[in-house]
C-alpha cells in the first residue's frame, strides 16, 4: 500500500476524531465515531511506524 493511501486514511481517522471531540455535546453515535477513528488511527500506528504519519505535515 503507497505511503499516501495510508497517510490519506490516518488523516481522514484524524479529521473525524477531532471534528467530533470539539463538540460541546456529544451523542452515542458521536461517541462510537471517536472511538472508531481512534482506533483506526491506533492500527494504522501498529502497522506502520509513526513517523509515517508525522511527516505529513512537513
């Protein structure tokens, strides 16, 4: 799998967490989005080294 694919799903994992725990009230479905994206983001961290995804920014 192209570094981009992987980098494109962690950053898609990412933007849904985040857009969910800036919420000020968070619902059950909200909830079992953040913790899906987490653990997407978390898996991604397993599989591949993290420096992966920190060099995304750069």
């Amino acid at each position: 799998m192209p570094k981009k694919l992987i980098r494109k799903e962690y950053a898609k994992a990412r933007k849904t967490r985040d857009i969910y725990t800036s919420a000020t009230c968070i619902n059950d479905m909200e909830i079992r989005a953040i913790d899906h994206a987490e653990g997407r983001m978390c898996e991604l961290n397993t599989l591949f080294d993290k420096s992966l995804f920190e060099e995304e920014g750069k």
